[in-house]
C-alpha cells in the first residue's frame, strides 16, 4: 500500500515535471546560479529534499527537529570554555523516544575538562599491564580478532542531580543516556593475560591530555566490563572515546574510562584524580557513590511542556538501575497518593535504560505526576522525604541525597495544561 | 578410543606438571608483549605509596621559577591565581578542607595525588614534558601557596608520600567494599 502510493506520487511528480515544461537546460542554469529548482508541488506533496553526493554518503535529520543538548548545569563551567575544552552536556530527554539515546545526543562529561583527543585508530594501542603473567599490548584490529559482545547500557553522571531551580527533564536528568555497545569483555582480554591470585584493583587510563583514569574493582572487570569500539552501529564516537573506550555497568560515568589506552593491574586501591574528586566525608555516603541505584523519571509530559487540554495522554519515561534490570515502574498521577503499575514497551536488561509508558486521562484539575522504580536486587526508588527520613534529617527544600540522586522527581501539572518542576 | 584416553593422560599429565600455567595459557594468542622499556615509560599511575615515583627532587624557590619558565602563569595567573585557566590557590581558609574551593587536588589525602596530576595533564598541549625535578618544585610551590608545607621543604620520592594534607583523617575511606549484585549500602533500601 505504501509503495503503491509512493510510486503513484513520483510518477505525478514527474508528469506535473513535464507538464510544466522544465527543460534540463533550465535546470542547469538555476544550478549554476545557486538556486535549486523549483519543486513541483501539488496540494498533498510537500517540497523534496534534493539528493546531494553528501546527503546519500551520510544522513541528517530533518530540519524540524531542533532537539539539542545544553549545557549542564545551567549556569555552571560552559561548555566549550575559551580553551575549546568540554565539561559537561546535558541530553535532551524531554524528545527521547524508546530507549537508545543517538549518539549524536548522548550526553557529555569530561575528566575535569579535559578536551578530545583526534586520535587515529592505527596508531591507537591497549596495554593491559602490572599484577599478570602476560602484559599484552593490542592495537584496534588485534582487539576485534576477540569474541565480541553487543549489549545495551546506560552512562550517568554523578553530576545528574535534579534541583527545585531546573525547568526541563534535559536540565534535571539529561546527564544520564543508553546505547548499544560492542567490544570484547574485559575478563577475556584478562584472562589472556593471565591474572595473578594478587590483582584485586585495576586502573583504566585514557589517552587524553589529563590522561583521565579510573580505579575498579578487578571482580567487576571479570564480571560484566565491556571493552568497547562499537556504539549504536558505528564506532564510538570521539565525544563517546574514540576509537576505544571501557564500559563499567552501572557504575557513574567517570569510571567509563573514554581514548582507552591501558590497564593496569594492582594489588591495591590507587587514588587517582577521578577518585579524590568524588571523595565524601563519611564511609556511608562514600558507598552510594560507586553504584547508580534506581531511578526514573517521567520525560513525557515534562517541565516546559504543555497539555494542550483534558483527555488522552500516554506517560512516559525511562527506568534505570546500576544494581541490575528494572524490576516494575509505578506510576502516580494524584501526587503519590495512588501508586499504577506502568507497562514497559522493551524488555529491562541489565544496566539498561527502559521505556515505561502509563495510559492516563487527564481531567484538566491540577494535579503532580511522578514515576518510582524498583530493580531486581531489590533496591526501590524512594520520594526525597523517605531518604531524607531514613538519614534522619530534616527535609528541606534543597535538600541534597546523600550520593548520586536517585529520589522520585514530581512534575506539576496547572489547569491551563503547562508542566512545571513539583520540587520549585 | 585409544585417542581419547591420550587426550585424557595428556591432560592430566599437564595439569600435573604444569599446574596453573597449563590453565592459564592464552587461549587466543593475538597481541604482543610490550617491551620491559615501553611500560617503564607508558606506567605514570603513582600509588598512595608513591612506589612508582621516579628519583629527583624539588623545592618551593625552583617551583615559582618553573611556574614563570614553563608558562604555567600565562593561564593560571601570577602565583596561580586570576587567569582563564582554574585558580591553584584556595581563597577561603583552610582551617575545613570540605569548604574550600575545589582547587588541586587539595583535599584529596595523598599529595602524589598533586604530583600526579601535573605529570600527566600539565601543561595543556605539552603534557608529559615536564622532568621529575620540575614536576616535584611546581607540586612544592603549589603546596606551599596553599599553606600545607612550610616554604624550606624538599620533595622528592622519599617526602612526598608524607606530605600531610589538610583533609587528615575526616572522609570516607576509599576503596568502598564491593560486591557483585549486592545493594549500594548494606541497609540502604534506595
């Protein structure tokens, strides 16, 4: 049927094409002036994008779709600054549809501001070194001789952190993205190397000018670390760590070490800059600080959208957990007062952003939308006043939970349809 | 059948003799090992205990002029403060370290830390120019500006690890425990 009316519409085109009498000549003339032909439109057909040599190489969206990201937090170190470096770019969520954020949009954080190394691939190497038999030094074609590995997992920064001042789901949770990843598990590289009964820690350095590196757990790189070269169909991309870059699943996105260049191997837990920046006064707070625990947030309809009148709506969001795969979503439209189990329109994986939708009438009254999660290991997304209530303190507007924030995020909705942050 | 039984003495004669290294030969043999030479000169990560730190020494005099000499005052501003690049010295006290400005790493516990940060990342376009004796004189200034060693002392691998911060014993301990598929903290519902 599609087909059938697309042809019927190209041979219209070219009929109206003929009928109006444009030559191949005057074509070439408008050419050689710059201004592309007029397209032969009828009532039903809009204007055609012409074919260009860059166009057919390389696809671009439409130029309706403005979606962008901004820098984050609004108001903080800009993004480039005057050196041309990148801190940190936030992704617009409010226009996210399923779940693979495209790499174009997904956000950005750099060690401290460190800027993009335009590195070639054929002069790129990872040296795995220190507590093992073997050091190994592999170049990128050595790396894709490995059995590979495709799965998909969400970043998020440590710095994703949802405040009563921020307008729109990029400002308050833009800092977090999913796609799908492809490289060599880590535990087969290391195994090649051969571990000694020593290695306990290990260090992921990058190649930038900061060299920015990473201290992990030697029993997470043997479980689920993903050294990895592939990002949604394509090589990752320099803002993502071209041409290699370690996944570390669920953990906040500095241990994601980006220009991957060596492992080190260690028998103790190195301090390196990564980690005297996330430091925390008290052991507690220093444990919510490696793990992302669950979280999701409602990103249709989000702050600064606007319901155009009472009705149909479906709610939707993503749910994520760096302690496993999301286990249920709920979903409250009367301000938590009712908690409704929310569908998900993907399967959860493990670290892994999923979709979550709700099917709601909206009456027109005011009321506050929110989203609660739970993974698969048990941890469960709480309201700001429970963590709060738990660490026995006061809750106050700016209250600020105890390591990476993962409270319930309310939006308000008004009777004239326009959403709001609920924390303002 | 008489194969297999070869394959089977084979293997229990290996792992007999051979132990772990039978099990732990490479199983895919791509890759080359890296000379003795190229990780010496690849491996700049210095452990808490500044292990891997090279000879060479520094004081608080040779550190200003290098800070002038390498061009560091061109962004970071005369004695580190003032210029496009972050400011080097805190402006607020340093009687609590959780409420100072993020400058170096200050706060962190260890001073190879500061060390370690201008060796790799410093400066911006010629990083991992700098010799040892550079790099211990400018983490000697930056340190003396920032009051936490006295302007007479010598760094070098031996005083550097000793360097006591101002963070001292308040702050959570690094490395949290971690185990795999268990909650962040042990109580912790959320």
């Amino acid at each position: 049927m599609d087909s059938k009316q697309k042809s019927r519409r190209e041979l219209l085109k070219t009929g109206a094409a003929l009928a109006g009498g444009i030559t191949f000549g005057a074509v070439g003339k408008a050419n050689a002036q710059g201004d592309l032909p007029p397209t032969p439109t009828s009532e039903n057909a809009s204007p055609m994008i012409h074919g260009s040599k860059e166009l057919i190489e390389y696809g671009q969206r439409s130029k309706y779709v403005t979606s962008v990201r901004v820098q984050h937090p609004i108001g903080g170190r800009p993004s480039p600054d005057v050196f041309g470096k990148v801190f940190h770019v936030a992704s617009p969520l409010q226009d996210s549809v399923g779940v693979i954020t495209p790499s174009s949009l997904h956000y950005i954080a750099t060690t401290r501001g460190s800027f993009m190394p335009d590195i070639d691939p054929k002069q790129h190497t990872l040296t795995i070194h220190g507590e093992v038999d073997r050091p190994l030094t592999l170049t990128m074609d050595d790396i894709k001789r490995f059995p590979s590995v495709t799965r998909l997992h969400f970043i998020e920064c440590a710095g994703n952190r949802h405040t009563p001042k921020q307008k729109t789901v990029q400002d308050t949770h833009g800092m977090t993205s999913c796609s799908e990843w492809t490289g060599v598990l880590l535990s087969t590289l290391l195994k090649e190397c051969g571990l000694k009964s020593s290695a306990k820690w290990f260090v992921a350095e990058g190649a930038e000018e900061v060299k920015g590196a990473s201290s992990i757990p030697i029993a997470k790189g043997m479980d689920d670390c993903i050294i990895a070269y592939g990002q949604n169909g394509e090589p990752v991309r320099p803002q993502h760590g071209f041409p290699l870059r370690i996944m570390v699943p669920g953990f906040e996105g500095i241990y994601h070490t980006k220009y991957l260049r060596r492992i080190k191997v260690t028998k103790e837990f190195y301090m390196n800059y990564n980690e005297f920046g996330h430091l925390t006064r008290t052991d507690k707070v220093l444990a919510l600080g490696e793990s992302i625990g669950p979280k999701s947030v409602i990103t249709y309809p989000s702050g600064t959208q606007r319901l155009p009148g009472p009705g149909f709506y479906e709610i939707s969001g993503l749910a994520w957990s760096g302690g496993g795969a999301v286990k249920t979503v709920e979903v409250s439209t009367d301000g938590g007062k009712k908690w409704n189990r929310a569908e998900f329109k993907n399967t959860p994986q493990r670290m892994a952003h999923v979709r979550f939708a709700y099917q709601w009438k909206w009456d027109g009254t005011e009321t506050v939308i929110m989203s609660r999660t739970t993974d698969d290991i048990g941890q469960r997304q709480a309201l700001r006043e429970e963590i709060a209530e738990w660490w026995k303190v006061p809750i106050e507007r700016d209250y600020r939970v105890p390591g990476l924030d993962n409270s319930v995020m309310p939006w308000k909705i008004a009777k004239d349809g326009s959403v709001t942050n609920g924390l303002a | 059948m008489d194969s297999l039984k070869f394959v089977t003495a084979s293997l229990l004669l290996g792992s007999l003799l051979g132990g772990t290294a039978f099990a732990q030969s490479p199983t895919y043999g791509v890759g080359r090992t890296p000379t003795a030479e190229e990780l010496r000169r690849m491996d700049i990560s210095i452990s808490p205990t500044g292990e891997e730190l090279p000879p060479g020494r520094g004081t608080v005099k040779e550190g200003a002029q290098v800070f002038v000499q390498k061009a560091c005052i061109g962004c970071h501003g005369a004695g580190g403060v003032g210029g496009l690049a972050p400011n080097l010295v805190s402006k607020k006290s340093a009687d609590n370290v959780w409420k100072q400005d993020r400058v170096l790493p200050l706060r962190a516990p260890y001073a190879t830390i500061v060390w370690d940060f201008i060796n790799r990342g410093m400066p911006l376009g010629l990083e991992g120019t700098l010799k040892p004796d550079e790099v211990y004189s400018l983490t000697a200034y930056l340190l003396f500006l920032n009051k936490v060693i006295p302007e007479d002392q010598v760094l070098d691998k031996q005083s550097l690890p000793k360097v006591k911060m101002p963070i001292g014993d308040e702050f959570g301990k690094p490395p949290r425990e971690f185990k795999l598929n268990a909650p962040r903290l042990e109580g912790y519902p959320y």
